[in-house]
C-alpha cells in the first residue's frame, strides 16, 4: 500500500492498483470512448448549448426516447409511444420512483433469492415487505413462486409485485430460463401481479431471451451499465391505463399525460 493510496478514489476506480474488483458494477476505465464523448459533447455544445445546459422535461430528450421507442419495437415488437416511457438516472431512480406511485407501506414484493442489494433498501425505504422466492441454475424458479402467491392468496393476502432481473441476474450472474419466462407471466396475470424486470447488460450479448410480451409491465432498464457512469442512463416502461388506477389524485393528475 503506498501513500498516495485514497480508499475513496480507489472506489471510483474499480478498486487499489493492480486489482479487478467485482464489488460494484463498475465499467472497465480503459474502454471508456473519450474521445468520442469529447467530439459529442463538442458539437452539442457548438449546436444547441441552449438545450444541453438548460433543464429538460421530466419524461427525458425526446430524440432519445424516439431512439428507444425504435430500438424496443425492433428488438422486442413492441409498439410504444412516447408516454410509456421514461428516462431515469440508472435503476435505482426507476424503481423509487415505481415505488412513491404504486405502492404503498405495508405492500409485499416478491424478490429473487439473493437480489440486487440496493433495490432491496428501496423497497424497506419505502416500508414494502420483500418475500424471497427460490433461485436455482435456471433462475427463478417458477414452482417456488406458485407455491409462495398460492400461500399469499390462502391467507386472503397478495403480492402487488414480482421483481425480476431475468438476465444476467445481479448478483448471481443467472439468466432465467427461457421456457420459465411464459410461465412468470402466466402466473402474474393469474394472481393479477405487476411484473418489474431489470433488463441489465442485456444489449452485452447476443441471443438472451426475450419474455413473449410485456404483461402488467414495468420495464427497468439501467441502459446500460458497462457505459461510463457520467453517461449511464435508464428508462422505464409503463402501460398507463392499467395502473393509474388507485392514485392519489394529485398524482393521477400529475402524471395523467402519460395514458397511451
């Protein structure tokens, strides 16, 4: 260890000198294009500095959802209009903001066994109740998660969510299974469950799975996290008219522009 040594920088740089450290998510510094995001951030700021240094909407740049709108259709055949999605900074500001609209203290989520640590100090920020559902070489294991909602639903209780990170599930690396995946949405329409996927590094290789559709969406996609942090971003997927059911009015009106 030498003096120059600082614990904190160390964290920002993928850990102390001469390691590989899988503690965080965090992108190799070497395969960062600076030079491309110097020449980008150069021309936009010759073009147009009025709108990269002024606030933007809340929904996030409209080119860019367009850019995505146009990417989801052709990669999952989904026709998505501007009002169902969202840009987030990451995942994490997805799923809290998931949370203030459609839950409420008390509210049980069903989480995979083990899962992201973050999401889960979201949710017990938010007062939701996370219950483990089994995991195995084939990840989520769909009869452990009938039995769990069979449980809820003798007991007169339900689950308001499944959270799933069906590829390359963080932490233990798994991809679900594609012959489970039409069985989760089954079950979620079955025992009327929202279903909440993280769609991490799935654009990092080819041939991952696709579930059929998306049914009783939320969409979370950190978009993705091998790209250098100051670039990251994330959106969100919503279908509207299901779920602005049940809100507060101040919030129905707020976010009532968002009915596709």
């Amino acid at each position: 260890m030498t003096e120059e040594y600082d614990p904190l920088a160390s964290v920002q740089a993928a850990g102390p000198p001469g390691t590989i450290s899988f503690i965080y998510g965090l992108p190799d510094p070497a395969t960062f294009p600076v030079a491309d995001l110097r020449r980008a951030a150069d021309q936009v700021l010759r073009e147009r500095p009025e709108l990269a240094l002024q606030y933007g909407p809340e929904q996030g740049y409209g080119p860019l959802i367009d850019h995505l709108r146009a990417k989801i259709a052709r990669e999952e055949g989904l026709a998505l209009e501007r009002p169902h999605i969202m840009l987030t900074g990451g995942s994490a500001q997805a799923i809290d903001h998931l949370c203030t609209l459609f839950t409420q203290p008390g509210d049980r989520v069903l989480v995979e066994a083990p899962t992201y640590h973050e999401t889960l100090q979201l949710f017990r920020d938010h007062g939701l109740a996370p219950l483990q559902v089994a995991t195995d070489e084939g990840g989520l294991q769909v009869e452990a998660l009938a039995n769990r909602l069979e449980a809820l639903a003798r007991r007169g209780q339900r689950a308001h969510w499944v959270y799933t990170i069906p590829n390359f599930q963080n932490p233990s690396g798994i991809t679900l299974a594609a012959d489970r995946r039409p069985v989760v949405l089954a079950l979620a329409e079955r025992y009327d469950l929202d279903l909440a996927r993280s769609w991490l590094y799935s654009d990092s290789a080819a041939d991952v799975p696709l579930f059929e559709r998306v049914g009783n969406p939320v969409v979370v996609n950190p978009k993705d996290a091998f790209r250098p942090v100051a670039v990251q971003r994330g959106w969100q997927i919503l279908e509207w008219k299901e779920r602005n059911r049940g809100l507060a009015p101040e919030m129905a009106d707020e976010w009532g522009s968002w009915d596709g």
